[in-house]
C-alpha cells in the first residue's frame, strides 16, 4: 500500500492538470464527458479520474475507455468497470501501437503511463505500415522514435486522440521519463515529434514530479499537458513546473 500511494498521489494530479481548464464546466448538472486511457492496466488512472470527477460534481458523468495489452490485466479493468456501472464493451484487449482499436473516435480528456524503455521492434512493421498508408494525417506521421523506446509513440497517439477543436478540443496528460525531452538529435524521429507538437502549440505544460513516484520507477519522471484548445493567454507559451 505504501508503494500505491505517491502512484495514486501522481495520478490525481494529473486528473486535476486535464480537468482544471474546464473546472466550471464539469461542475454543471448533468455534464458528461469521455476519457481514454490506451495503457489501461488494471483501470487505476480511469478509476482515479471517475473518483475525482464525482467529488466535484456527483451528478456529472465520465464515460471511461481503454485498452490494455496484457490479459490478466484487462480482465481485472474490465470486471473493475462492469462494478462501476461503466460500459464494459469500452474496454478493449490489444496493443494500442500496432492496432488501436478506437481508430474511428476521439475523447474529451485521455490520460497514459507508458512502459519507459520498452523497445517496439516487434510491433514496428505494423506502425511503419500505417505510417505510410496514412499519410500526412496519420497518428504517426510526424516521426518515429528509435525502437529501443516507445513511450514518444505513445505520445503521438494521444495527440491524434484528442477530440477536434470545433467540437470543444480535447487535453491529454501522460507521464513520461526525461528522455523525451531532449533525446534525438535535429531532424531525428524524437526531434521532429517535439516541433510537431510545439509548432501546433500542443503542449501547455511539463511538470517534473520527484522521483520514486511510480512502482519499479525510480527515476524523473514528467507529465506532459497538451491542449489543442489552449485559452489565448497561453497561446505559444508552455510550463515549466
């Protein structure tokens, strides 16, 4: 339990980093929104998230969504949702890298921790595959990261995940170790996913967490906040905390 808990504390701050943009709205009767979570796990960050939606506004409804690689895992997550009164149908078993399997939705909020340092090799055929059937829109289309590490893939997904801005935008927050923030040289895959972002004004904020905060992590961990939706006295600006 004593190890669940700086996790826990890390997860309800970044509920609190998607949600407070739309702090007002969300306290509304009847507000319903969506949030997805592409490394599902057992369903730990959705739960968090439904918790503290509730304790601003019981009335308020999140409709949660996931997908999870690992099977056990899902199943836990799946029967966790079914209690919840979620719509188990919403949480679906595969990888999210080689086939993302809500390719036809966006959401409103989406929230990810990543494997760090995992390599991808055995998924890279698939990616590379939709990359070029894609084209310029395609979830991947910016770059791609060496295969030693996929959490920058991640990333990218959760920017084409987030819903368009004239359907009210979307946020996203993901937690991710330093090496997204300055691997890759000029014109490599990690750099070129960086300029896609802050040249669309993608990333409202980076807050660095103390280390220790993750189970099996010791390292520095950041989250990242994106906004394709940023209020204009944020416009091109991003924070550092």
């Amino acid at each position: 339990i004593s190890q669940a808990l700086p996790e826990r504390a890390a997860c309800r701050l970044m509920v609190d980093l998607l949600f407070i943009e739309d702090d007002q709205a969300l306290r509304q009767p009847g507000v319903v929104r969506s949030l997805y979570d592409p490394t599902a796990g057992t369903g730990g960050m959705l739960s968090v998230a439904e918790e503290r939606l509730l304790e601003r506004n019981k009335d308020a409804r999140l409709r949660l969504y996931g997908q999870e690689l690992n099977d056990q895992s899902y199943a836990i997550c799946k029967s966790d949702m079914i209690s919840k009164g979620q719509d188990a149908g919403n949480i679906r078993l595969g990888d999210t890298l080689a086939d993302d399997l809500f390719y036809d939705r966006t959401f409103d909020f989406c929230m990810s921790n990543p494997p760090y340092g995992v390599d991808w090799k055995q998924y890279a055929k698939a990616v590379m595959k939709e990359r070029d059937e894609a084209g310029p829109y395609g979830r991947f289309a910016p770059g791609l990261p060496a295969t030693s590490d996929g959490q920058m893939l991640f990333l990218l997904h959760l920017a084409h995940k987030m819903r368009d801005p004239q359907d009210g935008g979307g946020r996203v927050g993901i937690v991710m170790n330093g090496s997204p923030l300055f691997n890759g040289a000029a014109g490599s895959g990690p750099s070129e996913i960086r300029r896609h972002l802050l040249e669309n004004d993608l990333v409202e904020a980076i807050v660095a967490l103390p280390t220790n905060m993750f189970f099996n992590t010791s390292i520095a961990t950041y989250i990242w906040i994106l906004d394709n939706t940023k209020p204009a006295n944020r416009a091109g600006k991003v924070q550092l905390i």
